[in-house]
C-alpha cells in the first residue's frame, strides 16, 4: 500500500509517516515506480506506535516494541527491552500519581478551609462592612 492508504488506515497523516520513517521506526521501502511501499506488517508496527503514544509514552519509547514486532514476535511487548520500558513507565506514573495526591490533598484541605470561613461569615450576626460602600 502506498503512503497515503497507511497514513487513512492507521488514522494519522503522511508527514507523520515520514517523520516516523526519517526516526527508523517505520521501514522506508521503494516501490519499483519509486513509490513508498507498506504492507500490513508496517500497519501494525504504527498501530503499536500510535496505541503507546496515546497512553502517554514518548514516540523513542516505542522503539523497543517496534523492534519486537520487527523482530518476528507476534505482540511488540513481548521483549525484554519493551517490558524494561513497561516497568520504568509504570516507575513513572506512580510517582505522577503520588505528586497529584499529594496536591490534591492540599487542594481539598484547603477548600475546605474555605468553605468553613465561609459557614462562619454566614453565621456572625453582622457581616463585615466594606468601607468603599454606603452600608
């Protein structure tokens, strides 16, 4: 199949393509016309691609899955190499999940600190005046 069949099948753009190409994820076979040609086997190697990037990895992430498909094996992940990349993702979540817990509980300790100056404004007998008004 030609550049512009894979860029449709695989829901990405042609200039994507040959970035991937130019990086050597992505075989850069020639036609006899000159054409780039792809076959199904490249199909899946972006669907590895494009999967990994959309649960957040770096495109030079994936070259250890890309590889593995490459190499024969029937799943990109099923390589020492892509299961290290596994692992230090996996490292690196669970620290961003520690970091936004840890805000979170500051956010929500203040909230409701807020909400408790509030509850005690609305219940003081008079609320406090505002000298740039005329009240």
């Amino acid at each position: 199949m030609r550049i512009g069949e894979l860029a449709e099948r695989a829901g990405t753009t042609t200039r994507a393509l040959r970035y991937y190409e130019q990086l050597g994820l992505l075989p850069a076979r020639r036609a006899g016309n000159g054409y780039r040609a792809y076959d199904e086997a490249d199909l899946r190697m972006l669907r590895e691609i494009r999967m990994l990037q959309d649960f957040g990895f770096e495109l030079e992430e994936t070259r250890p899955f890309v590889e593995c498909l490459r190499a024969g094996h029937p799943e990109g992940d099923s390589c020492p190499a892509s299961l290290e990349v596994y692992e230090r993702k996996l490292a690196e979540l669970d620290d961003c999940i520690t970091r936004l817990q840890a805000v979170r509980a500051q956010v929500s300790g203040q909230f409701e600190r807020a909400v408790r100056a509030r509850d005690e404004l609305a219940t003081a007998e008079q609320p406090p005046r505002c000298e740039l008004t005329k009240e």
